[in-house]
C-alpha cells in the first residue's frame, strides 16, 4: 500500500511539473514509429532539448508495454550551460514473437531537482518531466491495409477532393488497391459515387489514393463513405462527414396583419431554410426605431425549428399605444447555431395599417453578446469589423493564427445536429505562416512523427480540421515508408 501511495505521488508531482515547467525542457521528436523484427536489436536516439540553456541533471525512465524490452545504458544524463540539445540513447530488443498491431513505449525524461546524484530521493524529487514516444507496429499476417480519408472544403458547384491515405502494415505486398467514394445526403441517401485512381503498394509503404466530386448546388452536410478494395476481394470502409457551404437561413419576407394605430401590431416574418438538414430552435430579435433613430421597441419571437428547405414564419408584436403616425425601421435578426441572419425595412404607420416600404439592409454575422441590435447601422458595423480584423491580421503576420471558435462543420450524421459558431481564422492566415506550419509538419513527419500524431498535435493547438489535412497532404507525399 505504502509503495502504490509513492508511486501515486510520483505521478501526481510530474503531472504538475508537465503543466507549469514543460517550456524548460522538450524532446525531439517527441513521437517515433519503427516496424518490429524479431530477435533485432535497435538502438533509438533522440535529443533532449535544454530551452534555457542551464545546467541540467536529468534521468530517463522506460514505461509502457515495452518496456522490458528497453535497456538504458546512461540513465543520468548532465547537460552544462550553455549547451542547447543532448542526444540520449536507448536500445530495444525484440523478442521472437509479438502479437500483430500497434504497441508503445514511453521514455520518461525527468530533470532532478538536485546534482547529488541519481537515487529514488532524487526522482521523487524531480520538478520537470518530458516524453519521448515510441509506437512499434508489428506486422499482420499476410496483407494488411490502414487509411485515413481527407476531404477538401468546397462551397456548392465547386469540386471537392477525396485523398485516402494508405499504410500497408502487413508483412506481403499488395498488387492492387483501388476505392469508391458513395456521398450521402443529410438524410444518408446517396447522391453520387466516384471512383478513385489504383495503386500498389509495398510492405511498409505509404501512399495515397484519390477522388473528385463536384459539389451538390443544394448546401449542407453530406457524408463520404470510402470502400477502398484490395487483393483477393478485402476490403477496408472510412466514412467522414463534410459540408458544403456553410447552414443558411434567409428572411424571405414581413407581413403586417389586420392593423389600427393604439392597438398591437402583429408582424409575421417568414424564414426559409437554406439547408439540407433541420435546422433547430431559431428565434427572432426586432427592434423598430423612430425617424430620429430612437429605439421605440424590442421583442423576442418564440423559437421554432425549421425543416430543411423549408419555410417558417415568426411573429413579433408591438403595442403602438403611444404611437403617432409616422415613419419607422424594423430591424429583424433571425438567430440560430450561433449565426445571425438581419435585415432592416421601412415602415409607414398610418391609423388603419403598416406599410412595409422596401427593405434598407441586410447582414449575416455570428451571435453577438447583446440583445441590441444595431439594425440600421449594421452595414457600417460589418466594415469597421473588418477593418479592425485586417489590422489585427496584420500585426499577427508572423504569429500562427489560433482558431476562437469552431470553424469547420464536420460533423457525424445525426438527428438534430448542434452547430458551433464559425471563425474562419484558417482563411486569414497569412502565407508565411503557412510557409512556417508546412516545415514544422515536414520536419515532424522526417523525424518519424506519424500523421496521426501530427493531426491530432495540430488540433490539440486549436487548428480547424480540414486545415491541418489540406496541409498534411501537402507535405506526406515526401516521406514513403515508416521508419
């Protein structure tokens, strides 16, 4: 009980050693890949990277299902002053058999927190950890083939891409692989099927395969189902969801009923759904403002869903008891999955009705924090926003931009789908950061680092989805085998 209640410790102090003092010490690269051979012996260098540049005492630890198989000939390192990168050195022996599939190895680097020397006390003593990860891949019988599927953002008419990435992680080669793309509707009916081009592929090898499509007009989120076929009639499916443009809802039309000066206005605002699944809980703000541009009155509409392609109305109302006839503006925002839909019209109040004239504006933005809106100055706000976003992209240039939000809409197929609001960060980032983001990928992907653990890191930083694939598929072509 005692020695579980130190190792919990142990791990407790480098957790929170991992969180306030990583920037001190770091691993490169911090994840390998390497193809297991029975009875071989490997040695695997990595180098530890002294960020400060200070004295350090470090000590490295084998964990994970391999680790028995690990010898650590100098399992204390001293790096001095001054000095940037130390390479560290372990060897793997493998035995005769292990059973197919991915298995792992984790080698610990943990600075000591004193130079007396490198007992247990100084371990549990240590106030920084690093990680440097090994992922093995034993190979299965006869053929085995793994993808990844990427698909490109397109807007509706526009051509979309299917890449499938392809590990042949069997220990015989394939002579041929070919695949089929079936898009599905929002409803999982499928509206298209294209085929990709064929390869082979050998023992170890990476490769890829591809499609096109050119894009429904009607938008929305649809799914890619990949069937990639391969000799003697196996087969592996990869399915993922993509959108094309982006959910839209328009306000089609406002209708005034039966009206007399004193009483209540009742105005019935139509709405269509642009898009090709239910679009859920839209609701509407108005505001109507005097000549003078005063406020008169706010209202929010009960919520409805909205079938896709469909049309709904919402109605608001305004008590116009101390109203004079006059001119007016009625500003009208639809709200749904953190969007918003606006447009303003003029009105004429006169006794006995409301004369919509024409309308005045009309804006799409994302949810704003208040309910006030500025309707008849909304196009003035959508200009200084850009403005002050240009000049914030500007002053960024040489910094990767961080995603605030969800900007993609990838999502499963599913009844009732929940949306994020979108940022579209990815498109405004400037062309020498994405110079910089290609090398830190293909430098990462040269140093052994899989595209699985790349992605996964890039997304772990905040990028968008389809952004880190668009990018990986630019640079994995350069590296053809696992190490």
């Amino acid at each position: 009980m005692k020695k579980q209640i130190m190792n919990a410790i142990f791990v407790m102090m480098i957790f929170v050693s991992l969180a306030a003092h990583v920037s001190g010490l770091g691993v490169a690269p911090a994840r390998s890949e390497m193809f297991y051979e029975s009875l071989q012996e490997i040695d695997v260098l990595f180098k530890i990277i002294n960020n400060e540049q200070k004295e350090l005492r470090v000590t490295l630890i084998a964990k994970g299902e391999l680790a028995q198989y690990v010898t650590i000939e100098e399992n204390v390192i001293n790096i001095p002053a001054g000095q940037y990168e130390t390479t560290a050195k372990y060897k793997i022996n493998f035995p005769v058999k292990l059973p197919p599939g991915e298995k792992s190895l984790e080698v610990w680097v943990l600075e000591l927190a004193d130079q007396s020397g490198g007992n247990e006390s100084n371990i549990l003593k240590a106030n920084i950890a690093v990680v440097h990860k090994l992922i093995v891949h034993v190979p299965y019988p006869d053929q085995y083939l793994e993808g990844i599927l990427f698909i490109s953002e397109a807007k509706p008419n526009e051509k979309v891409s299917f890449t499938i990435s392809l590990s042949n992680l069997g220990s015989k080669d394939i002579r041929s692989i070919k695949g089929r793309i079936i898009i599905k509707d929002g409803n999982g009916q499928a509206v298209s099927q294209s085929l990709t081009n064929e390869i082979s592929l050998d023992t170890k090898g990476k490769s890829k395969v591809t499609a096109n499509w050119i894009a429904s007009e009607m938008p929305g989120t649809y799914t890619a189902q990949a069937i990639v076929e391969y000799d003697d009639g196996k087969i592996i499916t990869l399915e993922k969801s993509f959108d094309v443009g982006e959910p839209l809802l328009e306000i089609e039309s406002l209708k005034i009923g039966p009206f007399k000066l004193g009483t209540i206005a009742r105005f019935d605002i139509l709405i269509r759904n642009k898009w090709n699944q239910n679009i859920n809980n839209v609701f509407g703000l108005t505001e109507i403002r005097d000549k003078n541009n005063q406020v008169v009155n706010n209202y929010k509409t009960a919520s409805v869903d909205i079938p896709a392609g469909a049309d709904k109305e919402i109605s608001s109302y305004w008590d116009t008891k101390d109203v004079t006839p006059g001119d007016f503006s009625i500003g009208i925002r639809a709200d749904y999955l953190g969007r918003v839909r606006e447009k303003t019209y003029e009105l004429s109040v006169k006794e006995n009705e409301i004369i919509v004239n024409s309308m005045t504006g009309e804006v799409i933005g994302g949810k704003e924090k208040s309910n006030s809106s500025l309707f008849a100055i909304g196009l003035v706000i959508s200009l200084l926003i850009g403005a002050v976003s240009f000049a914030i992209i500007k002053k960024n240039k040489e910094t990767p931009a961080k995603k605030e939000g969800v900007q993609n809409l990838t999502y499963k197929t599913q009844p009732e789908k929940t949306f994020a609001q979108p940022a579209p960060i990815v498109k405004q980032i400037p062309k020498e950061t994405m110079a910089a983001i290609e090398r830190y990928i293909d430098y990462n992907m040269r140093q052994g680092i899989s595209i699985h653990a790349l992605k996964q890191k890039m997304l772990e930083k905040g990028y968008d989805e389809d952004f880190v694939d668009s990018i990986i598929l630019k640079v994995e072509d350069k590296s053809s085998k696992i190490i």
